[in-house]
C-alpha cells in the first residue's frame, strides 16, 4: 500500500499563472542569456540558483559568482513580490484530493526547487502551512542538489519515516521530476497540468501519467500496483 505521496508545487498542487517561470527566464534574460523555449523548459521544476547559473552559461553570458548571486537575489526579490501582491491558489480539487488521501493514511510531501522561505511564503498564503492539508516539505535549498537528483524525495520519506521505495508515489509536472522520481526508485507520477504532453511524459518512462492530482484518490496507483501502466 502507499505511505507517502509526494507532489510538487507550482504546477502540479498550486496554480502561480506561472510567475516562477516568468522570473526565472527574465532573471537571466536581463543579463544578456539567450536560449530557446525547449532549452529552458528542461529547467523547469530544477533547483532554482543552479537552474539560473545553468541558464546564463548556456545563454551565453560568462557569469562569475557576482552575477549569479545578483541574477539569483533578483529571482527571489522578483518572486517575492509577485508571489506577496499575487499569490498563488490551489489548483482545482486539489485541496480535497490531499485531504482524502491523508484521511486514508497516506502522508502527504511537498517537493520545490524554491527556498524555504519562497516555499513558506506560498504556504502560509494558503494556509497549508498548518499539518492539515500537508505533513512535510523539502526545498531546493535543504538538500545537496535539487531535481534531477533524488535528493528531495529522499528527504521527505527521512522525514516521514517511510523506508520502502515501493510505497512512495511523488508526482510532478516536469521531465525533472520523473527523473528525480526514477532515480529514487519510487512510482513516477506525470500531471497534465503543466507544460509537457502525454506523450512527452511516456517517452520520459514515467510510470503513470493523470490529468491531474486532483484524480489520484480513486487511481489504482493507490493500491501499491506499480504497473499500472500510463493512465
């Protein structure tokens, strides 16, 4: 049976009208990178500074440490007032997902690439910040690398006290995502309300693909049946 599922946030839980992806491009974009959408969508769902440091080298700027310091401490004041004069809402029904799956005992995680104070931020604003919707979160910035790596879900399962890989689902919309899911072994979930297809999603392997968390209570992925299949 399912312990622990994991989720991320912008996107996938919470609806930012895509603000963090805004600023990430025009933090670097201000500085001269230069870079097509397909080259930034592989960013997407990443750990932010490295994404930004990855972003202007790629763009083409020769960026010391001063700059990715500036570009990064940009990104944040920019997030930071947009997110505090516009926050961000729960996408549609996920809120009631969340709470049945915890009301069947599974724990529910939270992974981001945004700081912890950026992630705190966007919870209080949504009042998830209180053990009632959520039991854990993990940010880019307390684990050694963000997404790809598998760092953050292994944290949220440390936090949790769930050890065995195959009662762990985690759940995004980004390739970054499912390859952080697969290099920790657990069930890779692909939500259709981000960017990437169906299709893009089964080319990546991810183990199940949904419209949205807001379906996953009556999926049979609860079961613990990791083959499910594409869905």
């Amino acid at each position: 049976m399912i312990e622990l599922a994991i989720f991320d946030m912008a996107g996938t839980t919470i609806d930012d009208r895509d603000e963090v992806y805004r600023v990430l491009r025009e933090s670097t974009e201000r500085h001269g990178a230069r870079y097509s959408d397909e080259v930034f969508q592989q960013w997407m769902g990443t750990e932010k500074r490295w994404a930004i440091e990855s972003l202007l080298r790629i763009g083409g700027v020769d960026a010391d440490e001063a700059l990715i310091e500036e570009a990064f401490a940009w990104f944040l004041d920019e997030l930071r007032r947009t997110y505090t004069e516009n926050p961000p809402v729960p996408l549609d029904g996920i809120e009631t997902a969340l709470r049945e799956l915890r009301k069947r005992g599974v724990k529910i995680g939270l992974t981001t690439g945004f700081s912890r104070e950026i992630a705190d931020l966007i919870l209080e604003s949504l009042g998830w910040s209180d053990g009632e919707i959520i039991d854990t979160s993990v940010t880019g910035d307390e684990v050694p690398a963000g997404r790809p790596e598998p760092f953050l879900i292994q944290k949220a399962m440390a936090d949790m006290g769930v050890e065995d890989t195959a009662a762990v689902i985690s759940a995004g919309d980004t390739a970054s995502d499912i390859e952080s899911a697969r290099r920790a072994g657990v069930t890779s979930i692909g939500v259709l309300t981000g960017h990437l297809t169906r299709a893009e999603f089964e080319d990546l392997g991810a183990d199940l693909v949904i419209d949205s968390v807001a379906v996953l209570p009556s999926h049979v992925v609860l079961t613990g049946d990791r083959a499910g299949g594409n869905r």
